[in-house]
C-alpha cells in the first residue's frame, strides 16, 4: 500500500537519513513533502528518481493529503506543529522529546512494545537514541527473567548534537567556536548531555531513566544512568548492568539475546572480538557483546551495546513505527 509522507525537519542529519533509510526498505510512496525552517527552504533533495523542493513549515502545511509525517526538528516545532498535522488527519511519528513522556503518548521501540502504536491518537513518540538501543536486548531479558534494577554509562557520539558536533570533534577547538559543548570534546570525555536538572542529573539521564520505564511498561523496575559525551562520530555504547529477580543461566542469556530480529551478538574475547562503534556506522541493527556474570550480586549481568544512533538510534526506528502504521492504513 502507498502511503502520502511529509518529512519535518528535512535538511537536518536525521531528515536526511529518514529519506536513506525509507529509500533502502523500499517503503512504498506516493507523495513526499519536505518541510524545513525558513533558513533551508528553496533547498532541491533528490528521493529516488525526483527532485524535491524543501519547502519552509507553517500551520497550512499539513492541509494536504498525507498519511504519516516523520518529524526530526527539535521540541518546539513538535510541540507546535504535531498537533496542526494531528488536526489535519495525519499520523506523526515525532523524533523529539516533545511528547515521549506524555501518557496519552505511545513511545515505541518496534522490537519491545509495537502493540503500543494501537492506541496513538495521532502523534507517536520515538525514544531518545540511546534509550532505543538499550530496550532491545532489555525486554527479552525482562520477560525472561525479570528485571530488578538497570545501570546504565554510555558513551555517545557527537553526531548526537547534530553537525554542530561532528565540526566540534573534527576542528578539535577549544573556546568560544564550541557550538554544542561546554569543553573541548576532541581528546576529550564531558559527562554531561542536555541541561542539568535539580537533582544532578542531566536531562539525559532522566531520558533513559523514564523512557525505559514506560517502554517496558513496568513502572517497579529500578534504573540508574550517567551519559557521557565521547569522541566518537556515529554509534552509541552503552554499559549495562542488569540485577534480576530470578536466576539465570548464561547460555540462556546467549540464547534469547540471539533470538531477537534486530540483535547481532557479537562476542568473541579470545580473538578481541566485541561490538564497536567504527563497526557499526550505517548499520540498523543492536550489537550486543561482553555479556558475562556479575559476581557482585546474587543474580546480575554486564553487557556492552552499540548501535549507529543515528540509524537505529532515530531514522530507522521511525521509519519501522511507520511502516507498522503503513498496515493500519
Ligand atoms: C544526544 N541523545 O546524543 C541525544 C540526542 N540525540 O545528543
């Protein structure tokens, strides 16, 4: 089935990728519309075989026939604008973190909850990058052997903030030229993405705190998580320490995590084989690895996961919400 898509937020990284990832499923299109702030309109992006001029968003943009619109333009044009388009009919599924925690709001990871995209009311939530990566191999663990508490340290790429990152990173500067960071990232770690809250922690941190929560639909489960800025350009690592109620056997671990479409478990330490951000670039896929015991508690887990955050971690798993709702058409 053809499906009429606008694209909020084209010219940016994670518009031009929806447009890569929509082309590479072969995701069946009858219309397309771009839609950019002011500074971007008048731009031609090629999709498929046709040219396409960016045009600049305003309240009559959605006034057209389409079906779904993929939004990737920050908070506050979310904020606005989903609900124009709401009103005129169209489904959105929206990147930012406008409306995730929102309870009339579904936050769907395709691999964990897809049955949370039946009760959207219009608008449909896609989970903050790192968030997205982690539920993966969470939820089968989850309902396996029940989750009592998540540690979470990650390690994220610059491409997290944008080009603006990506240019911190490659020019290596210090001062007044840092477009997104408050030091210098390049040699560098910063332990701190997004604002600080009251209680110390960065917005962030709360993401994935509350975002797993409500993804895994169980409010009782226990998570904790530093975020940290790293080096990197694309790929998310994230370092997770599981405690669960029940015993486990760790070839089972082994087993389930393999068993999930979408999972690629790489973990191989006698030939220095574990997952990678440089290996992951471009990639959709979850790599899982370093998955071993911790003898530090009575029935608990450490594993490494990455994923292009970028990729899995935003267009992809907006465009995996969408073809869910291509079937509800
Ligand atoms: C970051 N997760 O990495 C945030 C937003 N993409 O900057």
């Amino acid at each position: 089935k053809k499906a009429n898509i606008a694209i909020v937020g084209a010219t940016g990284m994670v518009g031009r990728t929806f447009l890569k990832v929509l082309d590479q499923r072969n995701f069946e299109i009858d219309n397309l519309y771009l839609f950019s702030s002011k500074k971007s309109a008048g731009s031609v992006v090629k999709f498929r075989d046709k040219e396409y001029i960016v045009e600049e968003l305003n309240e009559d943009s959605f006034s057209r026939d389409i079906d779904i619109a993929l939004f990737s333009a920050g908070g506050g044009v979310s904020k606005k604008f989903a609900p124009i388009a709401k009103e005129n009919g169209v489904i959105v599924v929206d990147n930012s973190s406008a409306w995730r925690m929102d309870k009339d709001i579904p936050l769907v990871v395709p691999e964990v909850n897809p049955k949370d995209i039946d009760w959207n009311n219009g608008i449909i939530a896609n989970p903050n990058c790192s968030t997205i990566q982690s539920v993966v191999p969470l939820k089968v663990l989850h309902e396996n052997f029940k989750i009592k508490r998540v540690i979470y340290s990650t390690y994220q790429a610059v491409s997290g903030s944008g080009i603006g990152g990506i240019m911190d990173l490659e020019n290596g500067i210090n001062g007044e030229e840092n477009k997104k960071y408050p030091h210098q990232i390049a040699y560098n770690c910063i332990p701190h993405i997004d604002d600080f809250m009251e209680n110390g922690y960065t917005k962030e941190e709360i993401k994935m705190i509350e975002e797993t929560k409500k993804i895994l639909n169980d409010q009782d489960i226990r998570v904790t998580a530093t975020t940290v800025r790293v080096p990197v350009k694309y790929g998310h690592s994230v370092s997770i320490n599981i405690e669960f109620e029940k015993e486990f056997e760790l070839d089972k671990v082994y087993e389930l995590l393999k068993s999930v479409d979408g999972i690629v478990v790489i973990d191989d330490i006698k030939n220095n084989t574990y997952p990678m951000s440089i290996d992951v670039e471009g990639k959709d896929e979850v790599y899982v690895g370093r998955i071993r015991r911790d003898y530090s508690i009575d029935n608990g887990i450490n594993m490494w996961v990455v994923a292009d955050n970028i990729r899995k971690g935003a267009a992809t798993n907006t465009v995996q919400i969408a073809e869910l709702l291509l079937k509800n058409l």
